[in-house]
C-alpha cells in the first residue's frame, strides 16, 4: 500500500490521521474504489419532529379538556 504524504509539507502520512502532525494540514480521506461504506445517518427533519410535537401537544390539550368536562359533571352532578 503506498503511503500518503501532506500536501503542505511533504510528510509521510499514516492512513489513520485526519492532519498532518507537521504543519497541521487536513488530511483528505482516501477514497478506496469498491470500497464498503456506511451509509450518512438519517436524521428526522425539523419539519417531521415539529409535526410530532404539535400533534402530541394537541393530544394533551384535548385530554386535559376532557378532564375538566368530566370534573364539571361530577362537581354539578354532586351538588343536586
């Protein structure tokens, strides 16, 4: 396998290293042909994760209404 060298200052790079400890150069990631990689996280958009907290906080809102109807029956129900 050939070994890297930095772009700034010519240093032999190991394949792990994200900068060269020289000159603190970014090290390019090597791109292997063929190669298996990972794919990017997905990530729940902004837009999903707000529809997520209006539908819940709707659902609270409403139990919590219907809990207040039910303690107005029975506060007028006990009263007769």
């Amino acid at each position: 396998m050939d070994m890297e060298t930095c772009a700034g200052c010519g240093t032999t790079l190991a394949p792990t290293w994200k900068f060269c400890v020289r000159c603190g150069l970014a090290v390019p990631e090597v791109q292997v042909p063929g190669a298996i990689r990972p794919d990017a996280p997905v990530y729940a958009s902004h837009r999903t994760r707000n529809r997520a907290l209006l539908i819940g906080g709707i659902g609270i809102f409403l139990i919590g209404i219907a809990l207040l109807v039910v303690a107005f029956v029975m506060f007028t129900s006990s009263s007769h």
